[in-house]
C-alpha cells in the first residue's frame, strides 16, 4: 500500500499549469513543470523556461537543453531518468533573471517536487538555483564558481546530497568549464548511487 502523502508529480504540474501566484503567468505560452522520473535518483534544477520551452511546454529542449542532453549522456546518463527543472516556471520577458519576488512565489512548487521526489541527490545549475536553495538549507552564500567541485549534506530533508555546478547556458558561451560540469554530474551520479 502507497502511504505516501505528498502530491505526486503529474498533480503539481497541473497546479503549475494554472498558476497565477506572479505576474509571469499573464506572459507565458505554456508553463514548464519539469519532466522526469517520479522516484529519479538525481534532480537537476537550472533557472528559468526559455523561448523554446515556453513554445513546448519542455525544459531544457533549446540550446542549453541540447548541450545539456549530450553531456548527461556522455556520462551514461539518460533525461527520462532523471527528473529536470527549473526554480520558475515560466518564461521572463526577453529572458531577463526571474527577480526575487517571482522566486518567492514559484519556490512553494519546486519545493513541492523535491518533496515527492525526494531525489538522493540535487543538483543546482547556476547561480539562481544555488542561491535559492542555499537560502533553504543554510549553505554557504556564495556564488557557484566557489562553490562548485564541493557536496553539501543535507540534514532537513529527504534529499541526502546537494551538488553545485553551472548553468549549462554558460557552458554555450565558455565551454572551458564544460569539464567542471562534467565532473559535477560524474560526482552526483557516485553520490545517487552510495559508492563514497
Ligand atoms: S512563474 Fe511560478 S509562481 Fe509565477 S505564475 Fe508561473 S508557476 Fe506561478
């Protein structure tokens, strides 16, 4: 018998799908949930929809999607085992940084998928993802330059690990730091996995 309290995945994202808790929601095409598995090992978590993922309803199926989708599979990784997200849900205006007070209103919905989920490991991709969740379980506030390469325990959660490493937009533009990333995800697959 499924004791499980918490909303399962297809429940929040219709409540994503009809949120109107910021003023993004008069913008978008489609708001953008997250896909993946219900019980993924691994969550990623990047920062906000795209044109193509506004058009879609996808995350991560622009270009950074595409470079994102090579590099997990590069490392054995396939997206449909996962689960993918972002900390807004839909698409600011001319993709300009989501502010802090449509983080706000977004989060209760992130917060509720890593709740159903309960990944062993989450990895934030960028600035804004780290930002948001280190303000949630008191990690370091630092920017994911410093922090990258390092693997927070988490203690209030049923997530056990979380992974900092960058935004797969800015490995378009520097792709010296494409190794780090790789790194990064080679690192959270070993931790989803208890061989450390
Ligand atoms: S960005 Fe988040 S809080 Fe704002 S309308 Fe979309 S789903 Fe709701």
């Amino acid at each position: 018998m499924d004791l499980r309290t918490e909303p399962l995945l297809e429940e929040i994202a219709a409540r994503i799908r009809s949120c109107t808790r910021c003023g993004l929601a008069a913008l978008r095409t489609n708001a953008v949930p997250g896909e993946g598995l219900q019980h993924a090992p691994i969550m990623l978590v990047g920062e906000a929809p795209g044109e193509k993922e506004d058009d879609t309803g996808r995350p991560f199926v622009g270009r950074s999607g595409k470079l994102l989708t090579e590099l997990l599979e590069a490392e054995g990784l396939k997206r449909e085992d996962l689960f993918i997200t972002s900390i807004i849900k839909c698409r600011p205006p001319d993709n300009r940084e989501p502010t802090r007070e449509e983080v706000r209103s977004c989060a209760p919905h992130l917060l509720m998928q890593l709740d159903s989920i309960s990944p062993r490991v989450l990895v934030t991709m960028g600035n804004s993802a780290y930002e948001l969740f280190s303000n949630t379980f008191y990690l370091p506030n630092k920017k994911v330059g410093e922090v990258r390469g390092k693997v927070f325990r988490l203690h209030s959660t049923t997530t056990s690990y979380l992974v900092p490493t960058y935004h797969p937009a800015g490995l378009i533009y520097n792709r010296k730091l494409i190794p780090d990333f790789q790194n990064d995800i080679r690192t959270a697959i070993r931790y989803s996995k208890g061989t450390v």
